[in-house]
C-alpha cells in the first residue's frame, strides 16, 4: 500500500480562516462597549447604624433610607428586551460586610418555583443573584446566589448570611457577605465591577441589570459599584477539623478462593484556609476524608485509552480556576497537565492562591500515601501563572512534577487565550514532558484555535492538535499520544424571537488525522444541526462520514497504528427538556455507527480492531414531585457487533438511580444506586447528614458495592459517621 507524503507546514492550516478573518475584525470589545449606553453604576452606601436582620422581609430602616436601583433586560428569551418582571436592588456595607436587599417583583406568586436541597444542589429555580468582580479587572467574578426558600449557591467555598420570604406581590431576599469570604485588592476599592441575574422560572426568564448582548463577554458588560472606603478585613483564618469512625468489612474472590477482610480504624484531620491577605489565600488539608464523597460511576472501557474521571473532593475542586489550562478548542478533557485523581490517597496537601497587579497564580505541592504497603509515597507539585493582557486576554506558564521512589516526571507548558473584537477567540498551548528515565526527544504538546462564534451569524472554528510519541504526561491526563489532528467546521446560526424555534444553527465539518510523524490515520467530514425550541427544549443531531486506523498495544504495550483504515459512518440525535418542577428533566440520546471494534474474545485486550457497528442509547428522567424531594434514573446502553459474522462483541447496560430528600432544611438523606449489567457490578451510597450551624456538620455514611478488579472480585460494606466543625478567627 502506497504510504501517502509528508506534509512540510501542517501547522499551517488551522490559521487560514483567522488569517484572512484578521483584517475584518471589528474594534476591540472596550471601543464596542464605549459605543453603547453610558455604564450603570450603584452607589453603595456605609451603614451608620445597626446593621439589616438578614431575614429575606427587608423591613428594616436602613434599606428605607437607602434609593434601589431597577431596570433589567431580557437576556433570555429576547435579548435586550425589558424586563417582564420588576427587580430593585438595594446595597449597603459596614466594616465587616457588604449587604444587599432584593424585591423581585411577580404577576404570578403562586407560581414562583424552589427547592428546599443542600447549599449548591438546586438548579432551574426561581433565584437572584450577585456576581461581584472585585477585583474589576473583567476576567474573574464570585457569584451568590438565593432562591425563594432560602437556599444559597455560591461560587466559592465560604460562609455568609441570607434569608428569602414569599410575598403577595412576589419576593424579596437579602445577602451579608463578610469582606473576609472575598477575594480584592485592598488598595483598589473605588470601583468593583458588579451585576445581578434574576431567573423567572415559569417564563424560562433570564434577565441582568445591565443589557447584556450574548455576542460579548458577559464580564465585560458588568456595571460598576461605587463608594467603598476604610475597609480593613483584618484576619481571616478558618479551621475545619473533622474526627470519624469506619467499619470496613469485604470479600475478595482470587484464584486461591474467597478472602475475608476487615479494617476498622478511628481518623481525624484538619482543613485550614487563611486569607493571608484580601488576595492571597492558604488552604492546607491534613489526613482528609472523603468518605461523603459519591463513588465513581461503572465506565465501560472500550479501547484502549484510560477513562477521565471528574473531580469532586473539595480541596481539590476549590479554587481549580488557578490551575486550568487555556485550552484550544474542545480538547479540555484530553489533556491537562495536572490530573488530581492521580493524588488518590493525600496525607497532606496545601495550595496557594492569588492575585495582585493583574497576574494570577497558583500553587499546589501533596503528598500521596502508596498504595502499596511500605512502597514509596508520592510528592506533587504544581506552579501556575497567569497575566492579563490587553482588554480580555492572558497568556501563562504551567509546571507540573511529581516524584515516587525512582520514578520522576516534569512538565511544563506555556499557553495564551486572546479575545479579538467581538466574539474573535484565539488559544494555544505549548508543552513539554520530562521523564528520568524515558527519551528526552519528541515530548512536546502543541495546540492551537481559533473561534468565530457569536450568538447568531456566521460560525467559524479551526483547531490544531499534535502529540509527540515519547509524552509522558505523569502528572496530569492524557487520553492519547502520538497523533496529530487538523479540525475545520463552518456554519450560520439563526435567532428568533418569537415561534417554534428560538435558535437554529447548522454546520459543516472536517477533521484531518495523522501520527505525529505525519502519516495519515484517518479522515471525516460531518453535518450538524442544533436548535433550541419554546426557549425549553433542545435538539440537535448529526452525521458523519470517514475513515480510520485506531491505535492497538502491542506485545510491550506500547500504543500502535494499525495499518488498515476502516469505513466510519454514523449519525446521533440528541433530545433535551429541562423545566424544572413535578417532571423536571428528560433527555435522551441515540446513536449508530460503523467503526472499528476491539473483539472481546482478543485473549491479549486492545490488541487488534476489526470492523464492526455500534448502537448506543442514553436517557434519563428526573422528578421532583416535592420542592424538598427529588427521584433521577438513567442509563446507558451500547452493543457493538462484527461485520460479517454478526458476532455480539460487547452489550452493556450502565444504570443509576438515585433520591434526595431534604427532611428539613438541616437533615437530608441521600441514596444512589448504580451499576452494570456485564458483570453484574454495583454500588450503593446512602448518606445521612445534618447542619447543626453554618459549616458544622455530622455525616453517617453506609457504601455496599461489588466490583470486578484486576485481581479478583471485591464485595463489601463499609459505615462511617463523621464530624465537622468550623472555627473562625
């Protein structure tokens, strides 16, 4: 088979469009902005007297002396539109807190919609909220937010005050937020950058204070608060010392027959945050546990490739802005320099954050217990940093290391993210891994994109990705090395303001793959279509057309191409409801496609591909019967046969199930059954927990499950009760 050429300047080709899409940019968001309505502005006023009872009524006095500000636009459905309902907002501060008043205004009280859940559980509620940038740099903004009942979601881990009552004409809210929970340069308080998001459940409403066109950056169109002065937040200094009980009982069946084990142990750790300063916070974790913390669901492994898990431990979870990549395009998930799942079990760990003249940084360093008795233990290290430049745009550095007895693994990458005129976006990355004992040679990440993406009009996207052989990428995550891919998609989005459809867009696309020497490893060219219908429902579909090689291991197992394309073809269509309310999401997924399969039967797994079909099916359901009771199930079914035979090579079912309920507004119970239908594995996690104060809380924590593992199967139970309690200094 004739092999085909080398390309000379590959990299090339993504940059077309923006090249010739340059000279037509538009002037940079600041002169479009300067060219709109004068900015809007809040005038906050110090406290003289006692401070507001933070009771949701806003009937004290002070807010009677204070003037509210009003006048909200649509931002969905009819963008820059007034508002349907009325919003006033009243502020005030005093030395240790900023405070805000709220009186949303509502046609239709008996129809204002919210769930009673856990702090940052609700979603598709009636609700205001903050979004402060007090740094006004019009990159980095906190959020609070508050629903009807009460219940608070905020973008950052920190205690403040709130309170919410139902009226006849609506409702109203308040917010105390302590000047210690946020993030600010004390030398620059003259002006912060402020706005507020009202959501209208029943009219699926979206509205701000400021009018904010959805083709610009929503920060940028943010109005200002005035009038701060003499704050001095002095100390900020958290402790979060836990103490807890486990029981552990489980089966292990080996080759040698059924073992049974036990461990049960008394634990206690401590997490620290100290806000050194306004802008520049230390959070230490110390022996942590996250037994809360759900299971990982069952992922089918159907190739090769390790399988990207999210994050949801806390410690890690906070502040994780500071150490993210500028990625190109859609490629977040196949790379990142620092992977915290790799520190699966931390004795200790700590991260520094911040920002100061208009540079960011982050840096983490843990400690990772092995798992192996008396193996070596693992050290962690991350440094980020981060500049703005220009009006909305940064470039940044990126180190990652870690070190495990002989084993030693470095990385670093520089990267940049530029917002042109409007909705232009430019991204890149360049990166290199080291490793003591792997080749120094064709170790490097290269990424780069470009987006032409405004709300409606024409849609340009171009991207660039290419991932050297010899990557080692130890630290973080990698799904695949050794390719190169060339991504071009254009299309033209349509808006409407009233009927069926409110968006409609249809695109044309094309990616180009090779190895990272340049060989060809496949083609496909796609059609695509999205549309959002009643401002509720959104369905979107496509097909595609191609060829392929797909990477194999080999006796080593070492990643490979295989030296065969196979025929790819296939279509998806996507639906989804959300409401909110008795009957709150549906969606459901469906898929077919020809492509390679990795045959079950392949005694040595991953190691050939033949041509075959895949079908998957993908829904879920979620109710709410009750605002402080909620009932989910989903599943995920995906069969793969071989072409000719008719052979079934894989057919699973991935479930889950899972109830919330909120019995009080400080006792909840939560349950969530999952599993799959190849090997018959599960997973149950019921969690009992109750508040008895803001950050104080007690857990009892019971997780059965049965899982196959590389040596055997696993079945057990585990019960954990758990203490947590909040000091502040």
């Amino acid at each position: 088979m004739a092999r085909p050429g080398r390309r000379r300047f590959p990299f090339l080709a993504p940059l077309l469009p923006a090249l010739l899409l340059l000279p037509a940019l538009a002037p940079a968001p600041a002169a479009l902005l300067a060219a709109q309505e004068p900015v809007k502005r809040l005038d906050i006023r110090r406290l003289d007297g006692p401070p507001p009872a933070i009771d949701g009524r806003i009937e004290d006095s002070c807010w009677k002396a204070i003037e509210p500000v009003s006048g909200f636009f649509q931002y969905d459905p009819v963008n820059g539109a007034k508002a349907s309902e009325e919003t006033y907002v009243w502020a005030a501060y005093d030395q240790d807190h900023l405070y805000f008043a709220f009186l949303m205004k509502d046609s239709r009280p008996d129809r204002i919609w919210a769930e009673l859940t856990p702090r940052n559980e609700w979603d598709e509620n009636d609700a205001i909220e903050l979004i402060l940038d007090a740094y006004n740099d019009r990159r980095t903004s906190v959020t609070f937010a508050l629903n009807p009942k009460g219940v608070q979601k905020n973008s950052v881990e920190t205690i403040w005050r709130s309170g919410a009552a139902v009226r006849q004409d609506g409702w109203s809210a308040e917010m105390a937020i302590p000047f210690k929970s946020l993030r600010f340069s004390a030398a620059r308080l003259d002006v912060w950058g402020v706005n507020f998001e009202r959501f209208i459940h029943r009219l699926n409403e979206t509205d701000y204070w400021t009018d904010v066109d959805r083709d610009l950056p929503r920060l940028l169109q943010a109005g200002e608060l005035r009038g701060l002065a003499g704050i001095r937040p002095g100390y900020n200094l958290e402790l979060f010392p836990y103490a807890g009980v486990r029981t552990s009982r489980w089966e292990e069946t080996t080759d040698e027959g059924v073992v049974e084990r036990k461990d049960d142990k008394v634990a206690a750790g401590l997490d620290v945050k100290w806000g050194i300063r306004p802008n520049l916070y230390l959070d230490l974790t110390a022996s942590p546990d996250f037994s809360e913390v759900e299971s990982d669901p069952f992922i089918y492994q159907l190739s090769p490739y390790e399988s990207y898990l999210d994050e949801n431990r806390p410690f890690f979870t906070e502040g994780v802005r500071y150490f993210t990549l500028a990625s190109a395009n859609d490629y977040d998930e196949g790379l990142s320099l620092f992977y915290s799942r790799r520190v699966r079990n931390p004795k200790l760990a700590a991260k520094i954050t911040g920002k100061t003249g208009g540079a960011g940084f982050g840096v983490l360093g843990a400690l990772n217990k092995s798992d192996d008795p008396g193996g070596p233990d693992a050290y962690f290290g991350v440094v980020r940093l981060q500049k703005d430049v220009f009006e909305s745009s940064q470039v940044g550095v990126y180190y990652a290391g870690m070190s495990e007895g002989d084993v030693r693994n470095q990385n670093v990458a520089v990267d940049f993210s530029f917002n042109f005129a409007d909705f232009y976006y430019l991204t890149g990355l360049t990166a290199f891994t080291f490793n003591a004992d792997a080749p120094g040679g064709r170790n490097g990440i290269y990424q780069l994109g470009f987006e032409r993406e405004p709300d409606a009009g024409l849609q340009v996207m171009s991207g660039f990705q290419r991932v050297e052989d010899n990557v080692d990428v130890r630290t973080g995550y990698i799904d695949r090395k050794d390719v190169q891919a060339f991504e071009l998609m254009a299309g033209y989005a349509w808006r409407f303001n009233e009927g069926l459809f409110k968006r409609f867009s249809l695109d044309l696309g094309g990616t180009l793959n090779q190895d990272s020497h340049g060989e060809a490893t496949g083609e496909e060219a796609e059609v695509f279509f999205w549309s959002e219908l009643f401002n509720r429902i959104e369905v979107h579909g496509g097909f595609s057309l191609g060829r392929s090689r797909y990477q194999v291991l080999d006796p080593d197992e070492s990643l490979v191409w295989t030296p065969d394309f196979i025929r790819t073809r296939g279509g998806r269509i996507d639906f989804d409801w959300e409401r909110g309310g008795f009957l709150k999401e549906v969606s459901l997924e469906a898929g077919w496609e020809k492509r390679g399969i990795y045959p079950e039967d392949d005694e040595e797994e991953f190691s050939t591909v033949v041509p075959g079909a895949q079908t998957s099916v993908e829904g879920q359901l979620v109710l709410r019967p009750r605002s402080n009771l909620e009932w989910s199930v989903e599943a995920d079914w995906i069969r793969q046969t071989i072409d000719g035979t008719g052979e079934v090579a894989f057919d699973g079912l991935a479930y889950e199930t899972a109830l919330h309920y909120q019995m009080t507004r400080s006792l909840f119970l939560n349950t969530r059954l999952f599993g799959e239908t190849r090997e018959d594995q599960y997973s149950l996690d019921v969690l009992l927990g109750c508040y008895f104060g803001a950050g104080n809380i007690v857990q009892l924590a019971f997780k059965k499950s049965e899982r196959s593992e590389l040596l055997g199967r696993v079945g057990g139970t585990s019960v954990t009760l758990k203490v947590s309690y909040l000091l502040r200094i």
